[in-house]
C-alpha cells in the first residue's frame, strides 16, 4: 500500500490462474478516494514457473537514495516495491523500482538484498525512519515467532539491527509484520506500534492480527508491556497493512 502524487495503490497476492493461493504475483488497483477502484496490469511477476513473489511493501524514494531515478521521474513518482520471492528452497527479500508511477517494475538486479538461507523468512515492510535518517524493514521468521529488523542507507544494501520475539500469541506462526508512529490523541506525543498476523491460532479460532504499544529508537522495539490488542475480533481479518507515504491514521486494509 502507498499513496504517491494523489494516487492510492493497492499491491496485493494475485493468483491469474485459479481462484486459490499459488501462482503469486502483485496485482495492482488505484484510486483517488479509496472509494472507487481500477483495476490495473499485473505489477510484478515471478520469472520461473515454481517461484512466487510474495507479499510486501512499497516507498516513494522521494530523494532517490536508491539512485534508480533520474529526473525525468517525478519525486512523488518514485517507487519502490520491497517483497519476498519464495521458490521451492528459499524465502529472499528482493526490490523492484517503477518508472512509470507504480504501473510497472523492473527487478534490481542485485537482487537478493537480504539472505538469511530460510524458507521461512518474509514479508517486508519498509518506511523511512527520519529520526535516524534511514529506511527500516520489519521482515518474520515466521516459525521462529522473531520479527527481525533491519536498516539500510539505499534500500539495497541492509544491515541486520535487532530482533523482537516470540511474544504475545503465537499461533503457527507470524507473519506480514507492520510498525508505525501513531499520534497519542490529545497530546503532542506518540507511540510506535508493532502488528503481527497469527495464522491459524487466533484465540477465537482463524487468523489475526495482535498489535504491541512501545518505543522504537531506530534500531530496536521496545514494547511498554507485552500484553497484547487485538485489530478486530473477528476469525478472518488478517495481514492489515498501513499506508506508506500516509500518516498512519489514515487507515490500514486487510484480508479476511
């Protein structure tokens, strides 16, 4: 999810073949009020049949720390996609760049940029920390029950920072991890909070999502107390994601 020069686009799991998960590619809708939605061509597919590009997150690289941009890309048109590649013998998180406004990537070809030699290792969610001057990735180890953080002055080049976990319910597992600062209301203070989507193993039974309140100084997350909210109440409502390039108050969208 990221919002860049008036536009909303929605990157999602996309199976073109058959109604059911497999296959995965980034399908891609946009819109101006979140309201009304078009559909648009497939954003990113996979290169070889058995491999899949798994769920993500995306930036407007607004200063080109990445140097994929010239000026002929508007700044607020800068984006850049961050996901996993599954394949049959690895989870790796790899980085695609547009040059059209979002409608189309072309894959870095650096890529990995992060490695950790797992199958179980995904779900990127990028932002840029302006205190420390740098972008964060919160990424999972999903049955380890770790969320694994990392920095990076480019988007390419990652250095592994800390480690949250296991913590709060666990599931079978974390998955599509999301941290943000959120405005304390009637203050001039915030908070950061840490999402994580459990799936199965939610206390009502299905999936959910269960946020940790804390302080995150760059580097590490530090949770106030490690009793746990809950997103929504429901046994289907999962992976809820913020927009990038928005205040964070402006709404999240899951699954269900």
């Amino acid at each position: 999810l990221v919002f860049a020069n008036g536009t909303y686009h929605l990157y999602y799991q996309y199976n073109p073949y058959q109604r059911i998960a497999g296959n995965q590619h980034w399908g891609h809708a946009i819109s101006t009020d979140l309201l009304h939605w078009k559909n648009m061509p497939i954003a990113i597919a996979p290169d070889q049949p058995d491999h899949g590009i798994f769920s993500g997150s995306a930036v407007v690289d607004v200063n080109n720390t990445s140097g994929f941009f010239d000026i002929s890309v508007p700044a607020q048109e800068r984006i850049v996609a961050m996901y996993t590649l599954n394949t049959p013998t690895s989870q790796t998180q790899e980085i695609a760049y547009s040059l059209d406004g979002g409608t189309s990537f072309l894959k870095y070809r650096g890529n990995p940029v992060i490695d950790v030699n797992s199958t179980q290792f995904r779900d990127p969610k990028v932002f840029f920390h302006s205190q420390t001057n740098q972008w964060i990735v919160a990424t999972v180890l999903a049955q380890q029950y770790q969320v694994v953080f990392y920095a990076s002055p480019d988007l390419k080049n990652w250095t592994e920072l800390s480690r949250f976990g296991p913590a709060g319910y666990l599931g079978f597992q974390y998955e599509v991890p999301d941290l943000v600062q959120i405005p304390i209301e009637g203050t001039n203070e915030s908070k950061w909070v840490l999402f994580l989507s459990i799936n199965p193993g939610a206390p009502q039974g299905g999936s959910f999502v269960q946020y940790f309140i804390g302080e995150f100084d760059g580097k590490h997350f530090k949770p106030d107390d490690y009793s746990i909210g809950i997103q929504d109440f429901g046994k289907d409502f999962y992976a809820s994601q913020t927009w990038s390039n928005l205040p964070p108050e402006q709404g999240v969208v899951g699954l269900a």
